[in-house]
C-alpha cells in the first residue's frame, strides 16, 4: 500500500485529508545552504502558521525546499512535532548558481546513490527520511548538471517509485525532461510540473497532462488571476484530465536572512478564498476532494 512519507512517519491516504503539495516552512534562496537558524525561533514563528492552515482543513503539507535552499530536516521535524502535522521532506538540489560545490564533482552514480540513501533511510541524520525528490531547469533548457541530476533521479526513482518535481518555466523543457525520464526507464507519471503556471501556452500544459504528468498550479492567489486558474482547471476537467493537477501557494515560510524570519505569507488562500470560487463555478464535492486530497497524495505517495 502506498504511503506518504513525512517527518512524523508514513501515512495512509485514510489518515489523511486536503493536502498543501508545494509550500515553504524554511527555506533561503539567494544564500542557499549556508545560512543559519535555531530550530525553536522557526517554531515560534511557523507554528501560528500551520495552526492556521490546520483551521481550514490542512492536514499535511510538502514542503519543496531542496539542498541549495537551505533545506533543514530537522527544523521541519521540529514544526511538524510542534504542531503534530506531517510535513514531506524532499531530496534533490535546487538550480544554478545556488548549488552546492560538491554537486559539481559527484557523477550520476554517486548522485543516484545519494538520493537512494535519503529516500531509504534518513536526511542528515534526523531520523527524517525524504519523500520526493526536488530538481529544477534553466529557464530556456537543461544545463549539463540538471542533465546529470535528472538522470540520477530517474535511478533513485526507478528504485522508490519516488515522485521527481522540478521548477521547470517553459513547457518545451518539461516536455524535454519527460523524454529523458522514459529514456531512462521510469514513467512520467512519476513526474510533477513545478510551475506550470508560468507557461502562458495552456496547449503545453495539455500535452504534458497527456503524456501522464502531474501539472501544478503552485501560487494559486498570486502570479495569475483567480479567473485565469479556473479557466484552466475547468478546460483540464473537461478534457478529462482532473487527476492530473495539483494546487499550491508556494507560500511560507522562515528565512533566516530576515529579522524574524521576515513576513509570512499564510497557506490559507486555497481554502479560505479559491475553494469557495470553484464551488460557485460548479466544481463539485467530489471533484474538490480529488483536487485537493487524493491527487497529492498519489503523486507523493510511494
Ligand atoms: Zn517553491
């Protein structure tokens, strides 16, 4: 049986309901890796947070920061225990120029082998094991190391069933990332559009949705219109393809570059504000309960 792998264990898809498949508790961007913070400041900053979302219906939430972001599982765990919500862990490193050096010199191997090691047992000694496995583009195409890096992770994937999801802003790459995932013998089932918001082609979207992909619509209440998001949900449901889209705010989180960890940005616009305009656009219960449980459990389940 499938199951969701989260800092508080794995948990059945009956254990669960509506489920954030790509937000921030804790991440650094422009300094990646090398930034610092205690556990129990982000606590006490996070946890109002996560109450909140937890008051609309969230009852897990994935967190998407990579090596390279400043990925912490223990901080992640410390939330999660704090505020007894599940949060899933990714492995994989987040894109140019904020890698870590020591990418640069493993090979598809050692990087396969580094993967495996997290999603089988556990990240930095936390006791966390990783659930999904994060990767990124460059914007016009793969550079020589993402190539590397998806290549790995089709491997570690192979071996886990472990979902890939990659920032990835132009179709034609996400499109370029699924060949290179069949050639390597996993499925594109196994693979999350991360951003496919930001492909203003909706034809893309389709193909990609048709050749078994999850599509994410990860900053529902910014970037686009309420109105442009449901146009595009609709069009998917009707073509067929509901059971492939995931919805998110990419919000958060903790940085510890800012006093306080800067101003949070809550998860609750999905729940307070776009649930309620798919329902009034005719969007049925059951197919909410798809949107918004069953298909982020599948997709990170393994
Ligand atoms: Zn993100």
């Amino acid at each position: 049986m499938a199951h969701l792998i989260t800092t508080l264990g794995p948990k059945r898809e009956d254990e669960l309901g509506m489920i954030l498949p790509h937000e921030h508790i804790f991440a650094n961007f422009p300094t990646g890796d090398d930034a610092e913070a205690k556990a129990e400041d982000v606590v006490t900053a996070m946890l109002p947070e996560v109450n909140k979302a937890q008051a609309g219906g969230v009852t897990a939430l994935v967190d998407a920061t990579a090596v390279g972001g400043a990925r912490r599982a223990d901080i992640l765990k410390a939330v999660s225990e704090a505020a007894n919500f599940p949060i899933v862990v990714a492995t994989g490193i987040f894109k140019e120029p904020w890698k870590a050096n020591w990418v640069q010199t493993f090979g598809m191997d050692s990087l396969c082998n580094w993967m495996l090691d997290e999603l089988s047992n556990q990240i930095d000694n936390t006791g966390v094991r990783a659930g999904w496995i994060k990767l990124s583009a460059a914007d016009d195409g793969l550079t020589a190391v993402e190539t590397t890096l998806l290549y790995a992770a089709a491997c570690a994937g192979r071996a886990t069933d472990a979902t890939i999801g990659s920032h990835t802003v132009r179709g034609r790459v996400a499109l370029d990332q699924l060949d290179i995932i069949e050639q390597s013998g996993y499925t594109p089932e196994r693979f999350i559009w991360i951003h496919t918001q930001m492909e203003d082609d909706f034809d893309l979207h389709l193909e990609v949705a048709r050749r078994g992909a999850w599509l994410e619509y990860d900053a529902i209440g910014e970037h686009r219109t309420d109105d442009e998001y449901l146009n595009w949900i609709q069009r998917l449901i009707a073509a067929g393809l509901t059971d492939r889209i995931l919805l998110s705010h990419d919000r958060g989180w903790y940085d510890p570059l800012q006093p306080d960890g800067g101003v949070r940005k809550p998860y609750t616009y999905i729940s307070e504000v776009f649930l309620p305009k798919l329902r009034a656009a005719g969007v049925d219960e059951s197919t909410i309960r798809q949107l918004t449980h069953t298909n982020p459990f599948r997709a990170y389940a393994r």
